[in-house]
C-alpha cells in the first residue's frame, strides 16, 4: 500500500513540475519577445551612451 501511495504522488509531483516548468519558460519567452519588440519599435538603442 505505501509503495502505491509513493507511485501515485511522484506523479502527481512531477506532472505539477513539468507544467509549471512550461509555464515558467512560456512567460519568460513572452516577456523577452515583448521586450524586444518594444525596443524595435520605440527605436531605442542597446546601450544607454
């Protein structure tokens, strides 16, 4: 029984980990895109001289 309980909660954990893994690297991915369109947009230049 307790081996049983073990399988079904690395599973749960796991699967809870991957998503907000994806999730993480979506936002991120997301904010350096908007970021980079921003600059594009705005016309900015990289370095503050």
């Amino acid at each position: 029984m307790d081996y049983q309980d073990f399988l079904n909660t690395v599973h749960r954990d796991l699967s809870l980990g991957f998503t907000f893994l994806f999730f993480s690297v979506t936002s991120t991915m997301l904010t350096f895109t908007a970021t980079i369109l921003l600059l594009v947009h705005l016309q900015k230049k990289w370095t503050a001289t």
